[in-house]
C-alpha cells in the first residue's frame, strides 16, 4: 500500500510540476513582452495558499486539474466601439458608436459580459500592457510558450529514459517456455490433458536459460533464434544454453505449427476477405526475457515524434473512443489499454506499477518516467488543438488577425484592428461543457472499470 500511494505520489508531483512550468512557460515570455500579469495559479477553484510578489499573485488552488495565468486585456473592444474609463480607473464602460441600443440576447449578453470582465481588468493608464495589444507574433509566443514547455520537459524525460535507463528489447534469455502445442486459431490458449508438449518443455528448456548457439550459430539475437526456428520445422537441433553459469547442450526438434502473419509493426495481417492470413512454421514454445537496453541520443527525438503521433491520432479518433470507454463504464464490455484516460487512471496504473513485487526498482522508475513524459506529450499536443480556451484557440485567432492584416495592407485597405475573439465566448463556453463532460466520464470510467495493464 505505502509503494502504491508513493507511486502515485510521484505522478501527482510529476504532473503538478509540468503543469506549472507550463503556465510558467506563458508567464515569462508575457512579462517580457510588458504585459501585465495579474495571477499565476496551479489549479482551480478556492485558493489554498497565495503571495503576492509585484504586480502578481502566485498560488495553489484546491482542485489540481490545470493552471492559468491572468493577463489584463484578453479582449479587446468591439470593432467601431470605444472603451472609456471611469472614475476609478477602469474600462467598464463600451460605447457603440452610431448603433441603435439593443438588448442583447442570452448569447450577446455572454459575449459583452467578457468584453466587460476584460476591460475591467485594465487599470488607467494600463491601455498599453494588455495582451490583446501585442503584435502578433508575441502573442503567438505567449501562447505557445506552455506547450513548448511541455514538450521541453518531455524531451527531457525521453532522454532520461532512454539513453539512462533505456527501452525493454528482447534478450537472448529465454523469459517463458510453452508447456503444450496449441494452434494460433485454437479458441482455447491453455493446456489441456492429452495436449502435446511443446518440443521446448520436452527437451528441458527452462525460464532463464540464456542461448549460445543453435545447431553451430553463435545467437547473438532473439530474432535470429525464431527465424532459424521456424525454418527447421522436423529436424533435431542442438541447442546449447547458458544455464548457472554453465552450458548445456539440447537436442530439440521444432514442431510444424499454424502461426498468424504479421507486420513490421507486429499486428496480423488480413487478407481482403477479412480473415487473419497463418503460415507453417516451426515451433519451439519459448518467449525471449526483456532487458533494458540504453539507447543513442539520437532515438530521443524519434520517441517524441511517434509519441505525438500517436497522441494526434487519439485525439483524430477521440470522439469514438470516447463512445467505447462509454460502453465500458456502463456495459459489460473492456476497457482499451491504448484508450483514453483520467489524471485519476493515470494514478492508479502509477500505484499498481509501483507496488507490484515482480518488477525491478529500476524498471519501476523508468515505467513512471514514462508516464510523465507520455502526460507531457499529451498537454502538449491537446493544447494546441486550435479551439477556445485552449491555447491553440488563442493562437487561430491571433494567426487569422495578422491574416487579415496582411491582405489588408497588401490590397491598401484600411487595417481591419484586432479580430473580436470576444464573439467566441459561447463556443469556448461550448467547449468547456464538452471536456468537462469528457473528464467526467473518463473518472468514472476509471472508478468503475479502470485499464488493466497487468493482468
């Protein structure tokens, strides 16, 4: 239980900080570029514990789902209106000029009100310092600069992993050995009485026998066992393996058995009917043992790219996986270990790796390492999913500005000003519902049936 909480521990720490370096990562370039920043917050809700230092407040919320900075002026006016300061000091007054005065409706009264609650936030003489001023490639800095941060931070974390402890290969050490013969297509996948025994178990092959050579060939690779294995289906192969320090020598002959095709990537092919393509090969009935194999600096940037990938492609596919972990939470059905999940999953499958007694210490920390660098990726590629209020959101509307600058100046028209981004408070709103709703979903989904990775 103590290994549990502790893993878990390591990845709310884990993930408190990145996103924290993530708002630091708009902070610092905002501050730089003179924008008045008003808070520096980690989470939501009722504030835990805050100091002032300058102009800003920094401090913890109760509710450890994000972060925010709050910079003056995220709108600004609408086109043709003028803000005006009143006694105090505070824009809060939008003047329309030479519009009729109308009520707006329950969507404009939403975009007015933010219109309001933005202007309120520029004191007087502050006109100058709010973010809606700035050019528009350092809004565009701002923005991006929390999910560069996250990626930073993964870089990092794959490179620790990686090059420090490495990635799980197979060995030349057998890790399992098959008691009996069953076909790829059989509907059971254990043994039975009468079941042949695999010709591996028949010739006293055991769990940690290390290969040194096959037949003469020095086995420098698993590959290179189950390729000269499956091509001496019925003929005796002396095998000779590494056993307490000591070699044996074996005699096995691979049995001719029915294996399922696969790819480069390891997933079976089929065939344009539909059904899985199978081979005859020969058959031993072992599995390699993993090690942990440093790799180059030069895999770093590679593992980034598939890990966002891949994180891409959830996010493509999200409205239907959302619809599996749906039926999952509320039917009979499991849960994808590749699907989505919540910060609370993410916990739970820390607890577990970290307390299960079979897995080595250092395995251990490079799973966890993992985890948060795979948490990294995904803020860093969710953030920039070009919708309100997400920072991709910010930099669309920054971006189709200096569009419509651009042919504004090129055609000498009048410059257009700043695009009202104030007009997309009910889509933000929109979004907000709809990923609360994710998140509500997921944390039940991991309550009720969470991912088993572990069997």
């Amino acid at each position: 239980m103590l290994l549990y909480i502790l893993g878990v521990a390591v990845v709310v720490v884990g993930l408190a900080l990145s996103i924290g370096l993530h708002e630091i990562g708009h902070l610092v370039p905002a501050k730089l570029f003179g924008v008045k920043v008003t808070q520096y917050m980690i989470g939501f809700g009722p504030t835990v514990w805050s100091r002032r230092k300058g102009e800003t407040e920094y401090g913890v919320k109760a509710l450890p789902l994000g972060g925010y900075i709050s910079m003056i002026g995220m709108f600004p006016p609408s086109n043709g209106g003028v803000a005006r300061a009143n006694s105090t000091g505070f824009f809060n007054q939008l003047v329309q000029e030479g519009e009729p005065t109308k009520k707006p409706g329950a969507l404009g009264t939403m975009v007015e009100d933010a219109r309001q609650a933005s202007a309120d936030t520029i004191g007087e003489g502050e006109d100058h310092r709010a973010f809606y001023k700035l050019p528009v490639y350092k809004r565009v800095i701002v923005m991006l600069g929390g999910p560069t941060m996250n990626l930073l931070i993964a870089v990092v974390l794959f490179g620790v992993l990686l090059m420090g402890f490495g990635t799980t290969q197979a060995s030349t050490t057998v890790g399992s050995v098959s008691a009996c013969v069953l076909p790829a297509t059989s509907d059971r996948q254990t043994c039975a009485e009468g079941d042949e025994a695999a010709p591996g178990a028949a010739a006293g092959l055991k769990p940690g026998d290390r290969l040194v050579s096959i037949d003469g060939t020095a086995i420098t690779s698993w590959d290179q066992s189950t390729e000269i294995i499956r091509e001496s289906s019925g003929t005796p192969l002396q095998v000779i393996v590494e056993r307490g320090g000591a070699e044996q020598t074996l005699v096995i002959t691979p049995k001719l058995t029915e294996r399922y095709v696969t790819d480069d990537a390891n997933e079976i092919v089929i065939d344009a009917s539909g059904t899985p393509q199978t081979i005859e090969v020969g058959f031993v009935g072992i599995g390699p043992a993993g090690e942990l194999v440093q790799q180059p600096i030069t895999a770093v940037l590679p593992a980034v790219g598939e890990n966002i990938s891949g994180v891409f492609h959830m996010i493509l596919n999200l409205p239907q996986r959302l619809i599996d972990v749906a039926n999952a939470a509320f039917g009979p059905g499991e849960r994808d270990p590749n699907g989505p999940i919540s910060v609370v999953g993410v916990g739970r499958v820390a607890g577990e790796i970290a307390s299960i007694d079979t897995i080595p210490f250092d395995s251990k920390a490079a799973s966890l390492i993992g985890l948060l660098a795979s948490l990294n990726i995904a803020l860093f590629v969710f953030n920039l999913v070009p919708l309100m209020p997400l920072d991709g959101g910010h930099v669309a509307g920054a971006l189709w500005e200096g569009i419509r600058r651009w042919f504004a100046k090129l055609f000498k028209r009048p410059d257009p000003g700043p695009v009202d981004t104030a007009k997309l408070m009910p889509l933000t709103f929109a979004v907000v519902v709809v990923l609360g709703g994710m998140s509500l979903l997921l944390i039940y989904a991991d309550i009720v049936k969470p991912i088993n990775l572990f069997g």
